[in-house]
C-alpha cells in the first residue's frame, strides 16, 4: 500500500511538474497561476499548493529536475569518455547544453538565476548551488577519468580544474540566456573553441 501511494504522489508531482513547465513556457513565468497549474494537471488547487508553496518552489524543482536528468545522462560519458581530451569536455558540456532547455525556457533560467542571487541564504539559492555543486563534481569526475586513461596531465588536481571548466561553461550559459536571439548552435560554436583551449592545457 506504501508503495502505492508513493507512486501516485510521483505521479502527481510530474502531471504538476512538467504543466508547469508548459505553462511557463508558453504564457511567460510571471502570468501562470498555481491554479492554472492544478488545472493543467487535472488537481486541486489544494493539492498543487500541499506539494509546491510558491511558483518559485515549482520554478526550483523543474530546475532540479533538469540538473538531476542530465546528471544521469552524464554519468555514462564519465565512465566511458571518448579517447580524446576536447572530445571528451566538448561531449560532456554539449550534453549539458542540449538538455538546458528541455523542461526550461531562457526566461525562466533568468528566473531561477536572479532568484538565487537576490536572495543567498533562501533554500532557492542554497539548492541552486547545490546543483551548480553537481554539475562541477561531474566534470571533476571526468578529468580523473582522462588521468586514468593518460589522456589528461596527472598533475592536475581534478577538483580544481572541474570547478575551472564548470566556470567557464557556466558563463557562457548565462551569455546565452541573457540573448533571446542567440541560438544553440552559437553556443555551442562558441564553447567549441574554448573547450579546445582548456583541453589543450589539460592534455598530457
């Protein structure tokens, strides 16, 4: 009986998540309503507000969502990388890249950014950073995967250039949300020839 109840409340919380993430998608963040929400995942308003206080609580959540999947989805690429340093990086952050929009809109990554910024000590930002965290762990993992493979130099101290790379993609991610006309092509053209300097300095 447990198990069955925890999968309804899955169920409910992705019919909520993933409206949610339409909703703002199409109408802008600012003119959705909870209740436009609860009705687009055919629940109560009541229910939508006992799993999500705020739009901000959905807004943080499809942000996780996002982070949490494509974390997944890299895992794969840090256990087998391509046997080459740009490729491999270049693979990693495309990955991320391509993702970053499934579930989220450019608006509503400003959203999340400027949330976690306004206010540090909020569980938004502390939980925004958490996922930062994440991410700059994963490409911390594949650089020790390519020392492994003595397709990166074995001085580097993998922690630091994982939160160097991280950095770098990350700025770029937030040149690309902040330009409604910058394509994903763009971005990834632009990272490419910064993946291959940083891989270049990497290289064993």
């Amino acid at each position: 009986m447990t198990g069955l109840r925890e999968r309804q409340k899955a169920n409910r919380t992705g019919r909520i998540l993933r409206s949610a993430s339409d909703l703002f998608r199409a109408q802008g963040y600012d003119a959705v309503r909870i209740e436009d929400i609860a009705a687009a995942a055919e629940v109560s308003a009541g229910t939508c507000y006992n799993y999500f206080s705020t739009k901000g609580d959905l807004l943080l959540a499809i942000v996780s969502m996002e982070v949490e999947e494509v974390v997944d989805a890299g895992r794969a690429l840090v256990t087998n990388p391509p046997a080459s340093t740009a490729k491999a990086l270049g693979s990693l952050i495309r990955l991320y890249y391509d993702h970053s929009l499934h579930y989220l809109s450019k608006e509503m990554w400003r959203k999340a950014m400027a949330f976690s910024i306004e206010a540090p000590g909020t569980p938004f930002s502390q939980r925004y950073t958490e996922l930062d965290a994440m991410l700059a762990a994963q490409v911390s993992d594949l650089i020790a995967a390519l020392q492994t493979r003595s397709l990166a130099r074995p001085d580097l101290d993998p922690a630091v250039m994982g939160q160097i790379v991280f950095n770098t993609l990350n700025q770029m991610f937030i040149e690309f949300v902040k330009a409604d006309a910058m394509t994903l092509d763009d971005l990834h053209r632009a990272s490419d020839k910064q993946t291959e300097s940083l891989a270049a300095l990497m290289r064993a």
